[in-house]
C-alpha cells in the first residue's frame, strides 16, 4: 500500500500526512460517543470512525485514539451511546473534540437506562453494551451490541470529507426517492442535485482528544 500523493511508501517522512490526506477523501458522518464511568463521570469524544457491523446480533464499532485521555475509562466503562450528529450541529462536534474541564456544560442530555447520556436533536442514537475492545495499532476498536436505538429519518446530517465539514441539501424533489423493482433509485440513477457546502474543519482523524 503507498500513500497517494507521497514519494515513497507508508511509513517514509511526510507519508503518513499524505496518507491521512488520502484516507480523508472517504466522506464519513459526525458522531459523539457518550459513556458514565462506575464513580458517575460522564464521558465524550467526537469520532468520525462509526459503522454498523452486524444486523444480527446487532452491532457497532467505532475507534479511539490511545492518546486520548478518556481512553481507559471508555474501555472499562462496559457501555456507550453514539450520538450521530446533525446538520448545525458542528458546535457539539467541536466541543466534545476539546479537551474540557466539563464538555456537557450547557449540552442538554437525557439518560438512557443504564445511566448513559444522549445528547438531544440528533439524527439518532444507539445505547450499546461494550462486547469486546481490540487493539488496532495507535487506536483501540470498539465493538458494541445495540440495547436501544432511536431515529429521526428525514434529517441532514453532519458529513466530514477532506479536513472541512460539509452540509448536504438535497432539492425538495429529491427527497422522495421513488422505488424501482424493489429497490430504492439511487443518486447515480438521477440527474444531480446534491450540494456540498464547506465548513471550517477542526476535527481529523478517527477521534479526538477525550
């Protein structure tokens, strides 16, 4: 694997930003992962590593930077929420990226049943159970069994791609996508119409410092 834009390969001088700038033209979502520590802190960071991994059983996974500070206490929490930001929401994006005293000052939450905080006016969320962390070189992988989840469709979401966030707006007459033989039509199956706007980024990598 060589990193594109690089003179050399993965792991020469100035490879590994040409890298990072190469992995960043994968455009991903914005969420805030939320946990309680057994004393009752409350814990966040902003990671644009989430996917879905399984239906059945349900499962996620997200990462976390070794170095950030939150780390031990995410992994022995036992379980987490991920908070998928919206649209406008860039403002819970920065927060919870920097190091603060307390970084649900002024954030409203609700509590799920086990005692996790949601962060409120998101496209959704997923109270999960840690299953198993793995090691994944400079990050620890989390995996993550869906207890609860709750959706909003119909919401913009919050889309990071090339160091910068981005809003999505779809034209009204696309926001119906018509069927086809048992499927949805696609945007490659339409005339475009989706704009990007560019926003100043200050979140990189799969999660800042927690």
């Amino acid at each position: 694997m060589r990193a594109v834009g690089a003179t050399g390969a993965v792991g020469a001088v100035g490879a590994t930003r040409a890298l990072r700038d190469a992995l960043g033209q994968f455009a991903t979502g914005v969420a805030v992962i939320t946990a309680t520590t057994g004393r009752g802190d409350r814990l966040g960071v902003t990671v644009n590593s989430f996917t879905s991994v399984s239906l059945d059983p349900p499962l996620v996974l997200w990462c976390l930077s070794r170095r950030a500070p939150s780390a031990p206490a995410f992994a022995e929490a036992g379980r987490f929420a991920v908070n998928v930001l919206a649209a406008g929401q860039e403002h819970l994006s920065r927060r919870f990226a920097t190091p603060l005293p307390d970084k649900f000052s002024g954030v409203e939450t609700r509590l799920t049943s086990a005692g996790v905080p949601v962060l409120a006016g998101t496209l959704a969320h997923f109270a999960c159970r840690t299953v198993t962390t793995y090691d994944g070189g400079d990050h620890l992988i989390f995996i993550g069994e869906v207890e609860h989840f709750h959706g909003a469709p119909g919401g913009e979401p919050l889309v990071f791609h090339s160091g910068a966030y981005r809003a999505v707006s779809v034209p009204e007459r696309d926001r119906d996508v018509p069927e086809r033989d048992g499927c949805r039509e696609t945007a490659g199956d339409r005339k475009p119409g989706t704009a990007w706007k560019a926003a100043p980024a200050t979140m990189a990598g799969a999660a800042m410092a927690g």
